[in-house]
C-alpha cells in the first residue's frame, strides 16, 4: 500500500531549482533513503512532504489525501531536524509531551505516553533533564521520541545524525532503524552520507538537481547502479580506459567485456572488481597502500591516473609502495560512464 | 599593580561623586529622604514617569517583535532595510525631534484646529498622561529594544524551533506562547530594562514640551531645596540599579533551572 506520494513537485528559490519534477512514492512501513550532493534538492522535497515550503507546482498524497494545501501543524508527521532542535525552556519529558499537550490531551496521558517514548529511546532517566544537559546524541533520541509521541502518519528524518561523532552516529543510526521497524512507521531519512542510507534503508533514493535518478533496494543500487552518477555517489569507482575490440566488446585491463557503443569508452569499475597481482615485468606500480582490516586498499598508478582497488589483506601482504603489478578484472558487468 | 591602580582610579571616579553627594544629603541630620514621598510634585511626577515607561515598554515590544520575527522567519531579504531604520533614532539628535514634534503639535489648537487631526494632536498633549511622549520615547528607544531583541533571536536557532512547534501540530498563537517568547525571554527583559532606564532618565524631550516628569521635577526642586534634589537623584539611581539587579537574577535564575 502506498502511504506517501509526491507527484511532479517543482521548486525555484529564485534562480535556483531545487525540485524539478520530483516523484517518490513511499509504501507504509517503509524507511526511504534520500540520498543525494548538497543542493539537489532532498531536504527541500522532505520539507515540502513536512509542510515547511509549498511547491510551485506538483501534488503532496498521503493515504490518498491530497494535502499539498494543508498547513504544517495539520499534517501530523514527526520530523527529527539536522540541528539541534529542542524547546531548551522545557524539560526532556515536556518536549517529548509537546505534540500532545497542543492537542489538549489530559496532563495524566501525556505523562505516562512521553515516559513511555522516553524508556523507548532509552533515556528513562533523563525525563527532567533540560535540553543542556542532555549530550548531543541524547538531544537527538529526545527529538525522536516528541517526533513518535504523536504517532505520526510519516516520520521524518532531516540529516538527524550529521551533527554527532562517529561512534554516538552509528549507534544511533541503528536504534532508529530497530525503532522504526518495531512501530512500523512510514520513514523518509535525509542525508548526505551514504553509507548511512544504505545500511538502514529499505530503499534508497538518489537524487540529482531536483529529481530521483534511481530508486532502488541498498544492493542493487551499489552492483546495478542505472547511471554513471549513482555508480560514483555510491560506493567508490574506478573510471577506466576501455579499447573497443568490436561494436558490441571492449578491453579493459586485458580482459574483454560486453559493451556496445562506438569507439572508445570509459568504464566505470568498483575497487574490489580489480585484482591485483605482483609482476616483476609490469609497468604498472603500487603508489599507496591502506590496510582496512579484512580488505587491504591498493593505490595504482595506471595511465597517468590513480586506480583503486580493494583486495583481501592475505593476498596484499608482499605489496608495498613501488612494487610492480599487474591488474585483472573480476567477472562483473561493465558500466560506460 | 597598573590593572589594581587603574581599578582604584575608576572606582574612586565613580564612588566620590556618590559618596559625596549621600554625605551632602545627610549632613543637617534632616531626614531629607523621608521627605521625598511628601515632596510637592513628586508623586505626581512619579507616577507619570513610571506610567510612561510601562506605555512605552509595551509599545517598543508591540513593535519590535513581530517586526523581527517578520525579518527572522518570514523575510530575511528585509533584515538591513529594518536595521538601517532601526539606526535612524540614533543618528537624529533629540533635540532636532523635539523641534519637529513641538512643531507638528502647534498645528492642533492652531491650523488644523476644530479638524479630527487637530483633536488628536490636542488630545495627546494632555499634561497628567502626555501620549505624545509615549510616541517619542517609542521612537527613542526603537534601537535599544532592536538590537538586544535581534541579538537573542539570533543566539537561538528560532526558524527550526518554530518549525518543529508547528510540525508538532501547534497553533501560530501556541507556538509564540510556548516556543518563541520564552525562548526570547532574556532578550525581552533586557529590552524592556534598557527604555525604562532610557525613559525614567529622559530630560530633554519633556522639558522642552513643557511635561513634568521625574528628571523635570528634579531640576525644577533643585532651585530651591538642593539637599532634597540630590537625595532623589541618589534615590532614583538606586531604584534603577535595583531593577537592573532584579532583571539580571531573573535571567540567571531562568538558566539554572
């Protein structure tokens, strides 16, 4: 079932375009990732879903409702802002009860509903804390909770985690993600950071000045990406030199691959598709080595420009800046960039 | 050793004038501070004083802050028009107003006598509540309320704040109530602190127009009882450090909450 729907939205802010002709649909109990460069437009289309900015023309549907016209403080969704957002004259448990207490729900409720929301987040404890005294990680779960006290149709989420550390990040990165699916609340999550889109959404959206370039599940989005653009936002690329052999195959890194055009192409190529060997009769020569763990990433000098590639530590172990290698591409498929 | 002797030297400049002046006021052994309630004037120039200022603090507010939250939330493309004209006060000298408004209220009970502008311009010339001076004091205290209101709504970051009152479903009414004016709060306080202290301390406006408020009462006794002029200057000088303090505490009291 679709929850949410945008339709054709455009946007100008003077010269700039910030929607153009945007589409999204979100199905109920979904989390979408917007994923996209600064200025393509994925905190403008999350504000027009909120009711913050009005389209110039398009359609807002949730649950089949058009409510493109209805003001912000009638749509009941729930949003987690980028900055730091709590009302600092009022406690943990008072912002949290915020929602409510506009909506006239009695003082007995709302309390037992804002510790309820609280405990969820796991900050309990913190119900009389005021805003300042709450770390940045703890501000932010705060502001989720008061976003889920409403029970909101939609939640959204504008670059929530951008303002904290890594570690407190990816910590909370999942626990929104294991709240989420717990309530089963339509989810549109913001952000600029793609590693974060991709391990918690169920599908990710990339956006490109103004409009969805591909929508599409974490996977396939990294091994089928649709366009050049996606391929290189998404994950680490390798733009390659490919001599055409025939109209329909190209040769890159002595192999020969699929791909029809004419003449000759660039491809685009992850890094763990490349192997690398050592090869005293090469002419090519490892220039950089970062150890990652179980990956080691491997940077070589290849016609002037810098290929990287990700191998398995083992194999990358007698390989060192100024070793001499050779370079073979995995079975995957070649896209033209 | 310099920083302890120039402290020395600024407390001295400060305290000798006070001290002198409370030694001048006791000297006698009159009580001349227990006078100042029964003093000819005094009441009367009191209360128009403080009435005045309690107009004017709410006009000055009235004014400044739905003309801010105008320029922070809605236009921020007229934020340096609103600025430059808050400015404009400070570069008229007062006297340069005073000679206009004198003026304009001439044409009342002259020209314009008899004619709906004429009444009004007579009528706000009344000398137990003077609104012309409300008017002015208004205008004299626009930048003052400006700018330390402009400083806290850009302390806080009030446009998503008000963002997320209204997502969570609250009213415009709801929202200032709830959100934005207590987030203002010191702000609001020190604006309405700085036109009182401008307007109780306000001379040269008044006298010119002939209304009896406090400083004008002050200099018309000092002719003839000098110890009982002092002793009210001292007086209203602690009165304003008193309200000085109970704002500031009021503020602080609010943070450690």
């Amino acid at each position: 079932m679709t929850a949410v729907e945008l339709r054709g939205l455009h946007r100008r802010f003077g010269d700039v375009t910030a929607l153009d002709g945007l589409d999204l649909s979100i199905e109920a109990g979904e989390l979408i990732g917007l994923l996209g460069p600064s200025g393509c437009g994925k905190t403008t289309a999350l504000r027009v879903l909120a009711g913050f900015e009005q389209p110039d023309r398009g359609q807002v549907l949730v649950g089949g409702t058009d409510i493109t016209g209805t003001p912000a403080s009638r749509r009941g969704m729930g949003m987690v802002f980028q900055s730091f957002s709590l009302f600092p004259n009022m406690t943990a448990a008072g912002n949290v009860a915020f929602g409510l207490r506009v909506r006239k729900v009695p003082a007995p409720a709302r309390r037992r509903r804002a510790e309820e929301l609280l405990e969820l987040v796991g900050l309990g404890e913190k119900a009389k804390a005021y805003p300042h005294q709450l770390s940045g990680g703890q501000q932010q779960r705060v502001a989720l909770a008061r976003a889920l006290a409403i029970e909101p149709a939609v939640l959204l989420l504008d670059e929530p985690l951008s303002a904290l550390d890594a570690q407190v990040r990816n910590q909370l990165r999942d626990e929104i993600r294991r709240i989420q699916q717990r309530l089963g609340t339509t989810t549109l999550f913001v952000t600029h950071d793609q590693s974060e889109a991709l391990s918690i959404a169920d599908r990710v959206g990339v956006l490109r000045a103004g409009q969805v370039e591909q929508l599409a599940a974490p996977d396939e989005l990294y091994h089928r990406p649709a366009t050049a653009f996606v391929a290189e936002f998404v994950g680490t690329t390798n733009r390659l030199q490919a001599r055409r052999v025939s109209p329909d195959t190209v040769e890159v890194l002595g192999s020969r691959r699929p791909l029809a055009g004419t003449g000759d192409a660039e491809v685009l190529v992850r890094p763990e598709a490349i192997g690398v060997a050592a090869d005293e009769t090469s002419g090519l020569t490892v220039v950089a080595r970062t150890f990652h763990g179980a990956l080691t990433r491997l940077t070589v000098a290849v016609d002037g420009r810098e290929v990287v590639a990700d191998v398995p530590s083992p194999l990358a172990s007698g390989l060192v800046p100024g070793s001499r290698v050779a370079l073979t591409l995995g079975d995957v498929p070649l896209l033209a960039a | 050793m310099i920083r302890r002797l120039a402290l020395l030297l600024v407390g001295l400049y400060f305290l000798v004038p006070l001290v002198a002046s409370f030694v001048f006021t006791v000297d006698g052994g009159a009580n001349v501070y227990g006078q100042i309630i029964t003093a000819e004037g005094f009441a009367d120039a009191f209360r128009r004083s403080m009435t005045l200022a309690v107009l004017t603090v709410a006009g000055v507010l009235g004014i400044t802050i739905p003309a801010l939250l105008a320029v922070h939330l809605k236009l921020p493309k007229w934020r340096p028009v609103l600025e430059t004209l808050s400015l404009i006060p400070l570069a008229v000298p007062p006297i340069a107003l005073v000679v206009g408004v004198r003026t304009l209220l001439g044409y009342g009970p002259d020209e314009l006598a008899g004619t709906p502008v004429g009444d009004v311009l007579v009528s706000i010339q009344d000398p137990e509540l003077p609104w012309v001076l409300v008017i002015v004091y208004i205008v004299l205290a626009l930048p003052f309320a400006y700018r330390t209101l402009d400083a806290g709504l850009r302390g806080s970051d009030v446009k998503t704040l008000v963002d997320a009152a209204r997502g969570l479903g609250a009213s415009w009414p709801a929202t200032l109530g709830r959100v934005i004016l207590p987030q203002l709060r010191p702000g609001l306080l020190g604006a309405a602190f700085l036109t009182l202290a401008l307007v109780l301390g306000e001379f040269t406006v008044s006298s010119i127009l002939l209304f009896e408020t406090l400083p004008v009462w002050l200099l018309k006794i000092s002719g003839s009882d000098a110890q009982l002029s002092v002793a009210v200057s001292l007086a209203s000088l602690v009165f304003t450090w008193l309200l000085l303090l109970a704002v500031s505490a009021f503020d602080r009291k609010e943070k450690t909450s």
